[in-house]
C-alpha cells in the first residue's frame, strides 16, 4: 500500500474520503473540525509520470492543502437543492453533511476520480452493491412525472452517484433504447435530466435552447429528448467521457467554482462569486487554446443574453483536461430562464457591470472582450452575426424538437423570450451604431 504525503493532514485523524483514478489512489482528504475537509497527495501518484492535479486550485505537491482551499472542490462535486435533500433524506444523512455524502455517492461524480469513504476502503461497506442493470420503466416514469425514486425504493442498492445541480437528475449508461445503470467502479455515458413538480416542461426548454446554441456554432454537448415516459426528458450526452476501444474512460473537468476553491454558495456573482472578467482571465492564463476558447466564452455570454438565460453561474462554465492540458468544456445547463415564471430575471455575471440583458449594448461586450485583451471589435462582430442568424437556427432548433414532439407548451414560452431579447439586442445595436 502507499503512503501519502504529510503537510496538511499531519496529526489529522484517519482519512475520511480517499480519492482514486481509475485504480490508482491520487491522494486522502481529512476532516477537519468534524466537517471540513483537508487533501493531500500520495506520494506515489506524484511520483507517476502521468499524475495531474485535482484542480488548478490543488496543484500537485507534497505538501497538502488546509480545508480553506481543499473543501471547495469536494463540496461542488454534490448536488444542491432539492436534489441533494431528497437523496440526503433516502440515505439518512444530514443534507449539510458533505463528508457521508460524498462517502455514499462519490464513486461516479463529474470528471476523472472516484471518492472512496475510508469506512468503504477498510470495511468494503458498499463494495460490489450496485450491480449492472437496465432501468426499470416504472423507475423512468416516475422520475419523468417529477417524483424521483431512489435505487434503495426499488431495487434495494445505495445511489452511488453524484451529480452537481439541483435538479433531479440520473447518470446512466446509453445502449441503444436502453437506460443501464452502471455497476460499482463503471463509468457512466449520459445523464438523464428530468422535470420537477415546480418546475414542468423544464426539458423541452433545455432541448430547445442547447439545440439553438448549437445551431449558432457554440461547442456545446449534445441532447436528445426522450418520449417513452409520460413526460419527456431530456439525454445529455457527457463530455468528461471517451469511447476507447469500447471502454468508457473518464476525462476530468471541474467547473469554476472549483477553479477558484469556492463553496457551492458562491456561484453567483452577487453572492460573491467570480466575475465574467475574472473568469476569462483564468481562462486565457491556463487554456492550451485561449483564442478559440475566449472568443467561445463571450458567444456563450452573448449567447445568454439573447436566449433569455439568466442562470449562467460560475458552476455552468468547465474545465475539459485533455492530453494536452486544461481548456473549454462544451457548454451544458442553456435553459431560458426568462419563461419559467417566478424565476430571478437579472443575469448571474454582470458584462462590465450590467445585470439587466435588456440594456446590454455592444460597448459592454466590448468592454468584456478588451478586459480580456481581445480586440473590442470582434465583439460587435460576434454580437451581428448571432443576431442575423437567429431566426434560421431556431428553426433548426425547432424541427430538432418537433422530431420528438409536435407540441409542448413551452415552445410559445420560449419562443416568446428569446424574441423578446433578440429585439432588445438589436435595438441596442441600432442606437450604438455611427
């Protein structure tokens, strides 16, 4: 067995969570003060030629990280809201408890490791207890009607897997019209998305917003929606996972929040969250493509604006660890906001200091791409260009959804906001222009 590194967790108690790629342990976090944890590396993994780190705010090193640092990218591998607290309430854990939580879920989360609770590891307590097996269409249709199930109602297994978010969610693999779940230490190929009692028709507006962005040329993974349940839901395909020679493997990725080792609770700018500039100074400083990846990121804000979504927090923005190194993840999370009532209206980052997208003009993107040293210009000219091929990717858009359904009602919603806001936009243009 190795040994890890000393550093932080000198004099700590025993591990509470050991972390693992693949089969190789990367290292131990500790807790601190009975909830916080620390991190450390094993000395082998640093000694192994193809060691990387857990995040860019966790680079790799002997000596280990406080809970200042080190609890902010274990927390954000959890789910939020309602999600968390119905699966906290079916494990019979406190739903502040990060600790158990990632104990009990962390074998499948976003990117490249697995969590491994320490009483896992010496007492083998859910070892082998999930096994391979195709869901269930009374477990798909209750989900779908906005009453998740978890694996312990049904089939008598802990949910092993963990997915930031508050909606409810599954990870799952896709073979054929087939939704398997994987077994302990299987990697997962898609997650399923699904409505909520709160929030219906949340899919068919995820689907029709992620397949817009698409059709305006932002790098985004791709959906499909699902109708064989009584309410459709929507497929993600994930990015953080590769076919290689018919084995999945985990790429990692880690979202901003964890880039800059902030709670979950800070993703949104007003809560003291990264800024817009901050994060595409970030960007530009560690991507292995900061041209492309810059001139990406202000389409997607851009993108936000236009669609109607105000929700493009720190969390919605990755990461993507390639051979190479760091860039871009493909954008996920494009819902329009802007018809679902009820739902704050102003955006998650403010462009150069505005929160309302019915008064951005060019000169705040402008400012936003000379912040990041782009030249300005480029931005008016990305803002022309979505604006004058809109109307022909919505249609694309539409006939995408239309393949599925013929009618839902959030297509009049949506279609209504994102006009909306595109006029708005043009306006603005209009004014700015000589």
């Amino acid at each position: 067995m190795s040994r890890a590194g000393t550093g932080a967790s000198r004099g700590m108690n025993e591990a509470a969570l050991w972390v693992y790629y693949e089969d190789r342990r990367v290292g131990r976090a500790d807790l601190h003060d009975g909830d916080r944890l620390s991190f450390v590396y094993d000395s082998d993994w640093l000694a192994h030629g193809g060691a990387f780190a857990l995040s860019q705010s966790l680079p790799l090193r002997e000596r280990g990280f406080g809970p200042e640092v080190a609890h902010a990218f274990f927390e954000n591998l959890l789910p939020e809201g309602g999600a968390r607290e119905m699966i906290a309430a079916q494990l019979g854990i406190s739903v502040e408890n990060d600790v158990a939580l990632l104990a009990a879920l962390g074998e499948e989360t976003a990117g490249a490791f697995r969590i491994v609770g320490a009483e896992t590891q010496t007492k083998q307590r859910f070892a082998n207890a999930r096994v391979r097996r195709i869901l269930t269409t009374s477990e798909l249709e209750r989900w779908a009607d906005g009453e998740p199930v978890g694996w312990a109602e049904e089939s008598g297994e802990p949910p092993r897997l963990s997915l930031a978010g508050a909606q409810h969610k599954m990870a799952c693999i896709r073979e054929g019209d087939h939704y398997v779940v994987p077994a302990s230490h299987e990697a997962s190929t898609h997650i399923l998305k699904f409505d909520s009692l709160r929030f219906r028709h949340l899919s068919v507006n995820e689907f029709l917003t992620m397949r817009f962005a698409a059709a305006l040329g932002l790098p985004v993974c791709h959906v499909d929606l699902d109708v064989g349940a009584s309410t459709p839901f929507l497929v993600v395909e994930r990015y953080d996972r590769r076919d290689l020679d018919g084995a999945t493997v985990r790429l990692h990725q880690e979202d901003f929040c964890q880039v800059f080792a902030l709670s979950r609770h800070r993703k949104y700018q007003s809560e003291g969250g990264p800024t817009l500039l901050e994060i595409g100074r970030r960007l530009g400083e560690v991507s292995t493509q900061a041209a492309k990846d810059l001139v990406n990121l202000l389409r997607w804000v851009m993108f936000n604006a236009l669609s109607g979504n105000a929700d493009g927090h720190a969390k919605n923005l990755s990461l993507l660890y390639g051979a190479r190194g760091p860039c871009l993840a493909p954008f996920y999370d494009l819902v329009c906001t802007r018809a679902i009532e009820g739902v704050h209206t102003g955006l998650a980052m403010a462009v150069d200091g505005e929160v309302n997208a019915d008064r951005l003009r060019p000169r705040h993107f402008e400012a936003l791409a000379e912040g990041w040293d782009m030249r300005p210009a480029l931005a008016t000219r990305e803002l022309e260009r979505l604006l004058g091929q809109r109307k022909r990717a919505w249609e694309t858009a539409l006939a995408a959804l239309h393949e599925h359904v013929e009618y839902s009602p959030a297509v009049e919603r949506v279609e209504r906001a994102m006009e909306q806001r595109a006029r708005a936009l043009e306006n603005n243009l209009r004014q700015d222009r000589p």
